[in-house]
C-alpha cells in the first residue's frame, strides 16, 4: 500500500493486448476463513500484438498461489516469476490453457475490492481492478471473454449461489454442502463478473419483454428486509419498459438479479446479469425512506440496468474511456428521472449538482477532461467530471443533432459496436456519420478540462427593431492545460416581453420564425446573433435549460431577474434567475455587515418572495426549489473579497428576515400543504411534502415557539420519514432543547435500521451550530458508527467535509479531523480514504489563513509512511 513513486499510466502509451483470453472456467470452493478459486483460461496470443514473442504477464494482488498448469502440466518455481502485482510466464505458445489454483481471504478483505465479506454473506466488487484480487488475470476491459462458474459451499450458511448469466445445473454435495454451474452466453471483460454467496430473503417478479420473452426477476435481501424491496422492483419493471420504447433495447438473458449488501464503496455495479447493489439503492418503505430516497432507487436502478447496453454489451477499450459507459449511462439515467418526475425539476438537481460538485472539480488541483489523459489510480477518476460533465456531453449532442437523429445515431453505435470494448472516438464517428454533421471540434469536450466561460451582452435598436446578442467564450487554464481552444455548444436562448410571455424568434438572415426557445451553435471565440422584428427591448433567458455545462456571465438587472423568476416558462432559467438575484442581495447584506452597516431587506426580493408564496403554481416541486437559497459552497465562488463567515451571516440574516416579514404566508402555505392519509410515494405528494418542509424551515427562524413544537411533532410522530426528517433539519440549525430530544428520540426509535442511522449522523455533520466539530469528533467513537463501513463514513464524514461553515474553522480544527480520518480510513479502504480527503485539497481558493492551514494537513499526510496510491495521488497534485 505504499505511496513510494506510484506509476502514472498514460493513454498515448495504450497499445493492445499481447493476449486475448477466450474462455473463462472459475470453480469458487467457499469455505469458513478462505476461498480456493481455481481458473481455467484459454488464452490467444492477439494477432494485433505490437510484441511478437512477448511472455505473458498477468494481473494478481492478494493472491496466494498454490499451483500453475500449462495445458495440464505443472509448473515449477522456475518457470514463472510471481510478484506482489504481476504473474509472469515466459516462452508460452500462441494458444494454451493456463489452470492456476490461488487461496484468498474474503473476511480479511477491508478494501471491499475482489472478493469480500458483508455482514454474513461474500460478494465481489471488481471494477475497475479488483477481478485481479480473485485470481490470475488480464484485468483490463479490452479483454473480452465467455464465462462460466462453478461455486461449492456449506447449504445451511450459505443457501443462494450466485453468479453471472443464467443457471446450468446445481446440485448437492456431501458434508451438507452444494453446488451451482452458471453460464454467461455473453462475452464480457472480467470488471463485470460477480459472485454471491449468502442467506437473502428473496422477492421473485416477472417481465415480458417487446418481443414477448419472460425474463425471471430475483431481488435479494440481506435477512430482515423483506419489507423494503418492493419498491425497487417496481423500478426495475419501469427501467426496463423504458428502454425498450425510448431505445428499441431489449433484455437478453433469462433472469436478472440484483443483489442489496450493506457494505460497499459505490452505489451500485452493473455485473450482467448479477448487479451487486448498496442498500441505501435498494431499500425502501414509508417509515424509513424519504421522496428523494425512493426517487434515486429508481435513478440508480434504472442507470445500473440501462448499463446492460450501454456499458456491458459495448464497454471500454480503456479506463480512458470510462466516460463512454458512465457518462452515456448518466444522461439515459436522467432523461429517465425527467420522465418519469419532473423534467424541469430534475434538471434543475442535476445542475446544482453541478456547479457544487463538478465545477469545483474542473477548477481545482485534480481538473481533468471527461476523458483523461493520465492516472495514477484510476479509482481516482469515478469523477463527476467523467459522469455528471460526460453526460452534459452527451446531451450537448442530442440537442445538436436533434432526438430523432440522436435515436438514429444511438442505434448504429448498438448495431455496431455490439459485444466490442471501443473508445469516444467511435462513439462520436457513428454520431458524425448518422447525422452528417461534422463534429470534429465537438471532440475538444473529450480532450479540454475545465469549464467554459460564456460572456453575453446584449443591445437593442429601437429604431431598426434588431436585438444583437454577442457571445465570448473562454476557457481558465487547467493543470497541465494552459492555452484552451474555443468549444462546439448549444446555446438555447429565449426572450421575454414585459407582460412575461415568450417572443418569437427569427435571426437576420433566416426565414424560420421559432416559437419559444432558439437553439444557436457556438464555435467561435466570439459571435453575434442578431434577431429582428422586436418590438420590444427583451429580457433574455439564456441557457435554457442549462444547455451547455458553462458558466455564464450576464449583466442583468435585479428587476430583470425578478422578472424571470416570476415568469420564464423554462424552469432551469427560473430558478438561475432566483440564484443570481439571492446572490445579489446576499452580496449587498455582506457588505454592509463587513463595513458595520445596518442591513436592510430589499424590497424586489420580500416582494419576490411574496409572489411565489402568493400565487397558485402547479409544480409544488419546483416552487420548493425557486425558494430555497443558494449554498453557502456556492456563495463562495460568487462573491469575492468577502469572510465566508460573513457571507453566511448575509444569507442567515436573510431568511430569517425573510420569515419573520412573510410569516403568515409561510404558514398558511405550510397548512395547504399538508397532507393527510397514509404516505403513498407519488411525485405530486412528494411536492407537497417537500414545500411543506421549506416553510417549515424558514418558520423555525422567526423564533417563536409554536413553530419549534411543529417541527418536534414532525420528528417525533410523522407518520413517513420524509415529514420526520423536514421537522429534523428545521430544528437542526437551533440550539433548543428540542433538537437534542428529538434526535434523541429518533436514534432510539431507528437504531436497528442502518440507512436511518446514516440520516441520524448526517443530520449532525451538516449542522452549523457552533458544536458541531465537536459532535463529529463523538460520533466518531459511538457504536452507531463503523469506520470500515463506507456507509457510515460517507454520511458522517463526507457531509462534514461538505459543512462549508463548520468544515472551514478558522483555526483549523476541521481539516485536522478530516486528516486524522483519512490516515485512519486508508489503512483498511484507500478508494473510500481518497472520497474523503477531496475537501481537502480546495486551499488555494480559500483566505490566506484557512489555506495555510489546510496545506499543513495535506503536507502532514504527504509525509505518512503508508499512505496509500489513491490518497497519495490526490494530496501530491493538490499541492503542487
């Protein structure tokens, strides 16, 4: 695990295979404290081979060899070298059979990478490099095989044998043991094959495809939880319509299964066939799952099945090429959520995500484009840029092409590139050829790391009736990216007259009158588009629906976004348009804080306020969103020269202001609100809840009782955990008596439910009161907490690091106990160590004083002896 001069892997270096290995036989012998795996593999020297007469060389980490066959004949010591990472045989011929017999040690497996043990049950996690963990192999995705399993094990312990593709034969053994045969008709690299052994209780469905094929469905349960799977099949019938109507794909295999463990470093895995699930996405049941819970169950369902496709039947020539798979999955994944919630809404989470995770990203140390050009760990590169930015990538080229083109293009790169490991390149060839459009410069998105920077100012001729907006784009340097290139994007623009309507569109030029919103194509470092026949001097709404992952920069007036907060018809720009006015006004309030002056409350946004509480709007969803202020992470990059202390003073003196003045209207909107019954998940009650919950949290800042007792019988006696955690957070910020009493009581209500347990800690890591350090640093040490759970680490630590205010302590206590942490952390789990320490490595964009103090805690954990790769790789760029 030592840090001592990682390797860096390059693409320009990538050459193929010097073998291909066609068949896989794997025999799993399951027993109390180790696994004996015995591999088969029929290997090909790759007739692309640059290295004729190259021995071969195997990937194997944590293996402990018993035995190696050639064509049946053993090997002595003499005729392989074995190291830590690598199995070398030198002198083999073209075509062979390589047997090799290794031990391993699942329950002694802390990094949940290979084969490990959760709770009571073994399972596998094998992308990116942990098939390597299991036996001898070419672990890399251009390796494509035919897979077959055998597994043997005790009956009673282990009843459900699982593995990839369909179901041979099984039998039982002596000894009160079994045995099972899978067989996976599909070739597939070795980073999607996975295991299963355990006791489950078991939720069977059925669904028959477009061509009227039964397809078995197996939801397995970690024992207790039968209760909290239905919804997850649910969503597993509704992914699987989907994409047959929306992509003309179909289901291949005879059962699909999907596995919940409670110990796992990700949100799920798309092994075919066999998806290996963390409970958080899978378990649901009114009492202990909120709206949001239950909506990103079906999002990660849906992702992990739409990878059969696009990730499993085409996958990676690369890790390189992680985007192709991740990013591709994304975007079907939340077209998906568009449809089946709120497509504004959903939109409008997607960019916050966004601009609080991945622009951050693209502006710090570890910036890398969606396809990198390096790595030393490439765990390190399971980024929002790959995903979240890859995805904005591929909308950005459905919007250009059009969907019915897209669809088109979608469907030649399925029929192609079916059962092949390929690259971007190909991916954006088929769309270039589908469309006949040239897309040569779109590439640079796959190339060019960091976000692109959109200048827009606008002028209006009266007299010629010509609106001309000019656009400017650029690019801030990157690591290693100094001098950017100008990028090919959509640009969806409209314009509102003053009576809040859309205009009709037409551009000098151009013949076509367009309704609504005008998709234009940016290409140049400047351009200018002139629409004529404005009677009018518009607003502009620019972006719609965040049409390119850009920031952009536009004088508007406060009035102007006022305007557009009321009325744009495209939800994305209404809610930017409440972002930027709040930030206006909290910029206002800070610096009158930070000169001594009295702060006052300014009328266009109480006014503002009072419109969207006042007037009936259907979407309750997204009236919760235009009402909520931007974070305090977000804030920071907004407004310059200013203490985020004070900044956050500016934003709090603003709610509560804003509560206090409307305090009748946020009451009489919570009572409207408020539902009776039973809960039923449903995306029009789910935005009653969640509006109901945002008066509530602004109520609790005008201080008066009857409001701290609403939210402590929310806490304590809602009915559904959605309600229960609204009365939490409103009470989370308050140094009542209440807050401890109710988290008090929900602890000792929900302290054998581990998801819940995990909202418990949340909850206290992302409080801003002043003990809140304090309070992680107990939490740490109570038996609630298992710091070799990636669970509880992400919910404890991970929000805390994530407390812009609390994290950011001007002494510097926030970054020690983040260090502290990793150091602890990296000696079991280095993936989930180099998750934690990224909050660390922001020093440069922060005062003198915290930045000095974060530097210490990443120099003081470059100099630890035993830092693990992942972690090394992050602190060593951070401070260059």
């Amino acid at each position: 695990m030592s840090s001592q001069n990682p390797q860096t892997t390059y693409l320009k270096a990538y050459t193929p295979p010097d073998f291909l290995i066609e068949k896989v036989h794997l025999h799993f012998d399951i027993q109390d404290d180790q696994t004996i795996v015995k591999s088969i593999l029929n290997i090909v020297r790759n007739p692309k081979t640059k290295h004729a007469g190259a021995p071969l060389i195997l990937d194997g980490e944590e293996l402990k060899l018993q035995a190696i066959y050639i064509d049946g004949k053993a090997l002595t010591e003499n005729q392989f070298e074995k190291t830590d990472t690598h199995l070398t045989i030198k002198n083999v011929s073209d075509q062979f059979a390589l047997e090799t017999h290794v031990v391993i040690f699942p329950k002694k497996n802390t990094s949940l990478m290979g084969l490990y043990q959760s709770r009571n049950n073994i399972c596998t996690q094998c992308e990116a490099e942990g098939f390597r963990r299991i036996t001898y192999f070419l672990d890399r995705p251009d390796v494509m095989s035919y897979f077959t399993t055998t597994i043997s094990a005790d009956k009673k312990k282990y009843p459900f044998l699982l593995s990839n593709g369909n179901l041979v034969e099984e039998k039982n053994l002596e000894h009160d043991r079994h045995w099972v045969h899978w067989k996976d008709p599909s070739k597939k690299p070795c980073y999607l094959f996975a295991l299963v052994v355990g006791d489950f209780d078991l939720i069977t469905d059925k669904f028959v495809t477009m061509k009227k094929r039964s397809v078995d469905l197996d939801l397995y349960l970690e024992k207790g939880f039968l209760d909290q799977g239905a919804h997850a099949m649910i969503a597993l019938k509704k992914a699987m319509k989907w994409d047959e109507e929306k992509y003309g794909r179909e289901y291949d295999l005879d059962r699909y299964m999907i596995v919940a463990v409670s110990d796992f470093n990700m949100g799920a895995m798309e092994n075919k066939g066999l998806n290996i699930f963390n409970t958080k996405y899978i378990l649901a049941k009114p009492s202990t799952a909120t709206d949001t819970d239950y909506i990103n169950i079906e999002r990660v369902i849906a992702h992990e099945y739409f990878h059969n496709w696009s990730g499993n039947r085409i996958t990676c020539r690369d890790w390189f090429q992680l985007t192709l798979k991740e990013g591709l999955t994304v975007f079907r994944d939340q077209s998906f959520t568009e449809d089946t919630t709120s497509k504004g809404v959903a939109r409008i989470d997607v960019v916050n995500t966004l601009r609080n995770h991945q622009f951050p990203e693209d502006a710090g140390p570890m910036a890398h484009p969606i396809r990198p050009d390096s790595y030393m760990k490439i765990d390190n590169f399971y980024t929002v840029t790959v995903y979240e930015k890859g995805a904005e990538v591929i909308r950005m080229v459905k919007t250009l092409l059009s969907p019915s083109v897209f669809r088109k293009g979608m469907d030649l790169y399925f029929s192609r590139f079916d059962g092949q490991a390929v690259t971007t390149d190909d991916f954006i060839a088929v769309m270039q050829e589908a469309s006949g459009k040239d897309l040569s410069q779109f590439l640079r998105w796959y190339n060019q790391a960091g976000t692109p920077v959109l200048r827009v100012k606008t002028h209006y001729d009266a007299n010629k009736k010509i609106f001309d907006v000019i656009i400017k784009q650029s690019c801030p340097p990157t690591p290693g990216q100094e001098n950017k290139l100008p990028m090919h994007m959509p640009f969806a623009i409209g314009l509102v007259g003053a009576d809040c309507v859309d205009l009709d569109l037409q551009l000098q030029g151009e013949n076509e009158i367009t309704k609504g919103t005008k998709i234009l194509e940016l290409k140049k470092p400047e351009e200018t588009f002139t629409f004529i026949n404005m009677k009018e001097d518009p607003t502009p709404s620019l972006l719609r629906h965040f049409s390119a992952p850009v920031e952009l920069q536009y004088n508007y007036t406060n009035e102007q976004l006022a305007l557009l907060l009321q009325c744009d018809s495209d939800a994305f720009c209404r809610w930017e348009a409440g972002q930027r006015l709040f930030v206006n006004m909290i910029e206002i309030v800070a610096k009158d804080i930070a000169a001594k002056k009295t702060p006052t409350v300014n009328l266009l946004l109480l006014d503002s306020f009072e419109k969207l509480l006042s007037k009936p709007m259907q979407d309750k969803n997204l009236l919760a969103r235009l009402l909520v202020f931007p974070s305090l992470k977000y804030l920071l990059t907004r407004i310059q020269k200013i203490d985020l202390d004070i900044i956050y003073q500016a934003k709090v003196f603003l709610e509560n202001a804003l509560a206090k003045k409307l305090e009748t209207l946020w009451f009489s909107v919570l009572k409207e609100n408020q539902l009776s019954g039973h809960y039923k998940f449903d995306i029009n009650d789910a935005g009653h809840r969640r509006l109901k919950n945002i008066c509530l949290y602004y109520l609790m800042k005008t201080s008066e009782k009857q409001y701290v007792d609403i939210a402590y019988h929310e806490a304590i006696k809602a009915n559904n955990m959605t309600d229960q955690l609204g009365g939490l957070v409103a009470l989370n910020d308050h140094d009542v008596p209440q807050r401890e009493e109710a988290l008090a009581a929900f602890y000792h209500q929900y302290q054998h439910e581990p998801l819940v347990v995990n909202k418990w800690l949340t909850l206290q890591a992302s409080s801003t009161l002043p003990n809140t350090i304090e309070a992680v640093k107990n939490l740490i040490h109570n038996n609630a907490f298992d710091i070799k759970n990636p669970n509880n680490v992400f919910a404890l630590l991970v929000t805390f690091g994530e407390n812009t205010l609390r994290f950011n302590e001007i002494n510097g206590a926030g970054y020690q106990l983040l260090a502290d942490q990793v150091l602890v952390i990296d000696k079991n789990n280095p993936q989930v160590a180099a998750r934690i320490v990224q909050p660390l490595t922001h020093w440069k964009k922060l005062d003198v004083v915290r930045g000095a103090l974060m530097k210490a805690e990443l120099t003081r954990l470059l100099e630890s002896k035993k830092l693990s790769g992942n972690v090394f790789e992050i602190v060593s760029k951070s401070l260059l």
